[in-house]
C-alpha cells in the first residue's frame, strides 16, 4: 500500500507542481516502484506462505479493467461540465450512459451462465471497450451532447462485460479451497487499478491544462493547476473568445486521456487472447461446509447447556 500510494503521490505532482526530472518527483517514484518489485520478490520467494495467490498473476484484466472504469466515472463528468457547462446535477444525469456497466454486468453473467464459456464475452467486451475508447478520441468541445453520450454507452457495455467476468478465467483454473484468497487479491487489484485510473487522469488533463490554458485563465487561480476544478462553473460566465479557448483546452486534456484508455483496452484485450477457455468449477469448498456444521453442533450444545446451568 506505501509502494503504491508513493507512486500515485509521483504521478499527481509530475508535470503540475514540480518537473519530472525534480527530485519530488523521482523520489517517490522509484521508491514506489522498487516497493512493489521488492514485495513481488518477497512474496515469490523469501515467503513460505505468501499472501498473494501467483497462479493469478498472469491476469492483468482487472487492475486494466477497474483503472479504464474509474478514470471514465470522473472525466466524463468534467468534459460535461467544462466543455458543455452542465450543471453537477445534469452532468451525473448525461454520465448515466456510461453507467450502462451496471445492466451489462448483469447480462454478462446471464450469458457466462448460459454458454457456460467466458473467453468469446470477454473478448466482446474489451473490443467494445477499445472502439468506444477510440471514438471518444474524436469527441470535441463542439460535439453534439447526445453523440458523445451515444459513444460512452459503447465503452460502458464492454466495461461491465469485463468488470463482471472477469473472475471466471481467475477462479476456474484454481483449487476451491483458495478461492477466498483470491477474491481477496481481486479486490486489490482492482483498488490498486482505481488508483492508476484517478492518477493517470489528473496527470493527463492537468499537464495539457498547463499549457493550453489562457493566462487570463490561469491567473484567475490562486494556487496553480490543481484549483481548475473549482473555477469550471465560471466558464460559462467567461466572455465568448476566452470561453472557447479554455472548452477547447479541456476537450484536448480529455482527448488525449482517452487515447491512453484506448490503449489500456488494447493491451487488455492482447491478454485476454493469451486466456485458456478452462470448465467452470461448480463445486463448492466442503471444509466450509464441514467447519459450519461442527460450529453449528458446538453452539447447539451450548444452548442445551445453557437452561441446566441456570437452573442451578
């Protein structure tokens, strides 16, 4: 958790409140990374019983999967409010498209279940995820709301395919008695991607802000980059020229943001195709049930035993 809450540190002060080559920088970026090197080491070789389950290891969907997901559920928003001045209230309501994840998920597994085959729902899914991220390349300060909306559906579908399914290629070449373990790393991983999805978002748009931003803008702020987001409900008051000039700057931010998501699809597509298409277990971990019928006979004696003692 140091190792990557030092390289998330490194990522939001990059480029914004000190240089890359700064030793603010640096620092905590590669003591960040040679953490994270330093517990894989450790986990995968100096420990006997290591909390990291390294069957799973090979999968990278779910730290690519969760870091595409949060990096759209805060952006989007911003494009919303910055480039076409909505309100915080009609921004949630226009980012509904991309909370398409949640019905998608649903059918996913409706499917999954079904064809009882999950490699052919993930490949639709990070394809979809690739298209939608790629059109969103195109979207513009000056694109039609109801289009942008259209093409956040398309990513949203994909994403809550594999946000879902995920866990089947994690749990279904794996003994039943660690599936705990490693729901618990999925869980992680996911975290851990959500934290690249914030970070690399704000590094993006901010760095793009910087430069593309107008001095008229930017003197408007106190405290430099990080405070843009407070001044977004004043664009609309900005007169007509400098209006345009700060959409179009978040409309670049945002561009190139994308094309970063679009190549996270890419790759997690590639290791989507390296998946074997293994039978789902459909059993489950016996030693649970074992250990909960003993609890249960040991509290059932204590309840028998419980009214004679009070007796006395």
């Amino acid at each position: 958790m140091g190792a990557s809450a030092a390289i998330a540190i490194a990522l939001a002060w990059g480029g914004v409140q000190f240089s890359w080559g700064s030793a603010n920088v640096l620092v905590p970026l590669i003591l960040g990374v040679a953490g994270l090197v330093f517990f894989i080491i450790f986990e995968k070789v100096l420990t006997r019983e290591p909390i990291v389950c390294y069957k799973y290891s090979k999968y990278i969907q779910s730290v690519l999967s969760a870091t595409i997901a949060l990096a759209g559920t805060y952006f989007i928003p911003v494009y919303y409010q910055a480039c076409k001045g909505a309100s915080p209230i009609l921004s949630g309501v226009e980012t509904l498209g991309f909370a398409v994840i949640a019905p998608s998920a649903v059918v996913g597994g409706i499917i999954v279940k079904k064809a009882q085959k999950y490699r052919p729902c993930l490949w639709i899914g990070w394809s979809l995820m690739v298209i939608g991220s790629g059109l969103m390349t195109t979207v513009k300060a000056t694109t039609p709301t109801g289009h942008v909306i259209g093409l956040t559906v398309i990513t949203g579908f994909g994403l809550g395919w594999v946000y879902a399914l995920v866990q089947f290629p994690i749990q279904a070449p794996l003994p039943v008695g660690i599936n705990a373990q490693c729901m618990a790393l999925l869980a992680f991983t996911r975290a851990f991607g959500s934290i690249w999805g914030v970070s690399i978002g704000n590094t993006v748009l901010q760095n793009i802000l910087l430069h593309q931003l107008p001095q008229e803008f930017i003197g408007k702020m106190t405290t430099g980059i990080p405070i843009v987001y407070a001044l977004i409900p004043t664009i609309s008051s900005l007169p007509p020229i400098l209006r345009e000039q700060v959409r179009m700057a978040f409309a670049d931010g945002l561009q190139l943001l994308w094309k970063i998501l679009a190549g996270i699809s890419a790759l997690g597509f590639v290791s989507s195709l390296l998946m074997l298409e293994l039978p789902m277990i459909g059993v489950v971990d016996e030693k649970w049930a074992m250990q909960d019928g003993t609890q249960k006979d040991s509290e059932d004696k204590e309840s028998a035993v419980s009214p004679s003692i009070s007796k006395v």
